[in-house]
C-alpha cells in the first residue's frame, strides 16, 4: 500500500528547485520564432523526431498535444545552451506531457530541473563512466552468474542499455513500465532507480540469456523489449 502512495504522490515530492514559472517559459518561446531560427539545427532534429515519436493516427487525434510537444521541445532545447536537443529527448517530454495532462509550462519546469541531476547530464554529454560502475558493481552482486555469464562471452552491457537510458526507458518500453519508473526517481530524487530496472529487466530474461552464448547473447540482449509490466514490478520491487 506504501509503494502505491508513493507513486500517485510523485508529484507533490517534485522540487522546482530551479524557481521556474510561466514568464520564463514565454520569454523563451517569444524568440523562437523569429527569422534567425528557421535554420536552427536543434528545430530541424525536433521535426525529424517527432514524427517517429507520436503515431501519425495519435497525431490525428490530438494535434493539439502534438502541437505542444513540439513547442515545448523547442523551448526546452533552446534553454539548454550546448547541449541542446539530443536524440531520445523527445520520448521523454511526450511522457511528461502525457503525466502533466498537456500543460506545456509544468513539463518544461519538470524537464529543466530533473536535467540538472548530475547523472542525467553525464549521459547526455557522454560521459556515464559512474551510472556504469555503479550498474556493474550491482550486477555483480545481485547476478553474480550472469555476471560471469557475460564477462565469459565478453558482452558489453553498454552497447544495449545506454539508448534505455538516455530516454529514460520511453523509447522501447511499455510506456506503463517508464511512468512507473520515472515517478519512482521523482518521488525518491534517486538516479539508481534506473539501474534497479536494467537489473530487473535482466533478472526477467535471466535463464535465457544463460542459455545463449557468444555471438547469440548481444542481438538478444537488443530484442528484450516486450517486458510484461506484472513481472517488472515484482523484480524491481526488491530493489525499493
């Protein structure tokens, strides 16, 4: 019962810690539509992305989410100085939109705080030399088979996991199972969350990942999308 409290409550537990409101998203958006930024590189990535982020069927039926989608992408992007808009981002806000009920300014706040949390910046400037300790140090401990499993077949978890990361499991998850853990980070303000579900997703696939070797492990390591929410919940629950 604590564990479902928590998570209907994640949003009383978000902390704007950044002090943001509504006049700082407006002032953002009343220049990004001036001359100088039809050729912006972040807003031609944006309209490549959005298309494969939203179904042209859901784009249908609510333009009007997609409309706000797309602004707040290009608000976010533009307070972000070098960093920008990166590939992945746009599966992220979709989902924060979706939680916020479509209301662009409380996204663009959520966003613009929870991408001053150290190890989300670390993985979008390409540096998550501590998310992976950490993850390796736990899988080590808690799978110590599979662990030795995939140092025998020399795998790299990095290769697979980095992209479930960086969308913060929006993009080839059930969007139940990233809500699910996205409201757990906020509510706890704790990155490890993230790795608590590679690890439980590996827990799910455990016995067949121990019965493929070498060459076989990798392309199924890729495939380990169709994770059942049921099952996710009760792996990861041994982790909160």
């Amino acid at each position: 019962m604590k564990k479902n409290k928590m998570i209907i409550n994640w949003e009383e537990k978000f902390e704007n810690k950044l002090g943001l409101d509504e006049s700082d998203y407006n002032k953002i958006l009343s220049t990004i539509n001036n001359e100088e930024n039809k050729d912006n590189h972040n807003f031609k990535c944006i309209s490549l992305d959005l298309p494969r982020t939203v179904s042209k069927e859901d784009r249908l039926k609510n333009p009007q989410f997609y409309s706000n989608l797309e602004e707040v992408l290009k608000v976010f992007c533009s307070s972000n100085g070098n960093l920008g808009y990166k590939s992945g981002m746009s599966f992220i806000v979709k989902m924060i939109l979706k939680l916020t009920n479509n209301n662009k300014i409380k996204t663009y706040i959520i966003l613009k705080n929870i991408f001053e949390n150290q190890n989300i910046k670390d993985l979008y400037n390409n540096n998550p030399k501590k998310i992976f300790d950490k993850y390796y140090s736990l899988f080590k401990e808690k799978m110590p088979t599979l662990f030795q499993h995939f140092e025998n077949n020399k795998i790299q978890s990095e290769l697979f996991i980095i992209s479930w990361l960086t969308s913060l499991f929006t993009f080839e998850f059930d969007e139940n199972i990233a809500e699910y853990i996205f409201k757990i980070f906020i509510y706890k303000n704790d990155f490890s969350i993230y790795i608590y579900s590679i690890l439980s997703i590996l827990m799910i696939y455990e016995n067949e990942l121990l019965n493929k070797k070498g060459d076989e492990i990798l392309p199924f390591c890729f495939s380990m999308k169709e994770v059942e929410f049921n099952k996710f919940i009760e792996k990861i629950n041994n982790f909160l």
